[in-house]
C-alpha cells in the first residue's frame, strides 16, 4: 500500500500511523508533496473538490520546536471547509486524530498573484478577508513529525471555518 493510500485510510479511520520519515530517513519535502498530490487525485477521484489552500506553519516562533524552516501548503477541501453567514458553527471531529484549534485569517482572491508582487499589488488581488478557524491534526503520535511528514500529512489540516467575508477595499 503507498504512503499516500495509508494516509488516507489514516484519514478515513482517524487514526495514527507511523512517521514516513522513521521509515524511510531519507523522507524529503519532495517525498512529501510528491505523497500530498497523490492524495489530492485520490480524493479528488473520491468526489472531493479542492476550493483553495491553507498555508501553515507562518509563526516562526514554533519552527524550532517542530523543526520545520518554511511555511507548508496543502488543498482545503468542500468536504472540509465552510463559509459562516452566522456567528456559531457546528463542527464534526470525525476522522481527525489529535485535533487542535487555530485561529485564522483567511482570504478570498479575486485574482492569482504572481511571484515578486509587491504588498500593493497582492492587496490589490484580493477579493476579501475574514477571521476564521481550522482544526488542525496529526495521524502521528505526539505531534511529533519532521516538516516533510507534515506536508504529506494533509499538511495538517482538518476543518476551517471562514466567518462573514469582508470586501477588501482597493
């Protein structure tokens, strides 16, 4: 079974499983996301739809503890996500393992940015921004794991939920 179909059993069953890294210590950011695309055609080919990405590990105040050195990304999906037009949400835990709750800034692009954008050039590509929160979660013990397990691993992410968006003012 690949890396990638483990996840996803993983995934389904909420449950942990052992660190790709432990078992191939050779395990790269490139092995990584080479096993994150391969779960997004699976769970595309399931049904699911990608509606945008989450950008994690920002706070470099946590980098040494969890030995990452750049921020990660990995797909949100409509399975996962939700846009709030009230003030209280619901949210099932089902298949997460370990979940933990993050607050969030989330943003809505009206256009792709490219790279080498200066501040207002990006501002002017969004459409708008809102608070928000994501579960995130590990299938591995502990919250332990290198920056590569974590992309492979859903690059943590679990639910999000965008509170009311409000119109970025250009």
């Amino acid at each position: 079974m690949s890396l990638a179909q483990r996840l996803l059993a993983a995934y389904d069953a909420g449950s942990l499983m052992p660190l790709p890294s432990t078992e191939s210590p050779a395990f790269a950011m490139a092995d990584g996301f080479a096993a994150a695309d391969a779960l997004r055609q699976m769970r595309i080919a399931r049904g699911e739809k990608p509606v945008g990405y989450k950008i994690g590990f920002t706070n470099r105040s946590i980098w040494e503890r969890y030995g990452v050195h750049q921020p990660i990304w990995g797909p949100v999906w409509d399975s996962t996500a939700l846009l709030l037009d009230g003030a209280s949400a619901t949210v099932s835990l089902k298949g997460l393992s370990q979940p933990r709750l993050e607050p969030e800034v989330v943003f809505g692009f009206a256009r792709t940015p490219r790279a080498g954008m200066n501040l207002a050039d990006l501002q002017d590509c969004l459409d708008w921004v809102a608070h928000g929160f994501e579960i995130v979660h590990t299938h591995f013990e502990g919250w332990r794991f290198t920056a590569a397990d974590t992309v492979a691993d859903f690059a943590l992410h679990g639910r999000l939920r965008v509170g009311p968006r409000v119109p970025v003012q250009g």
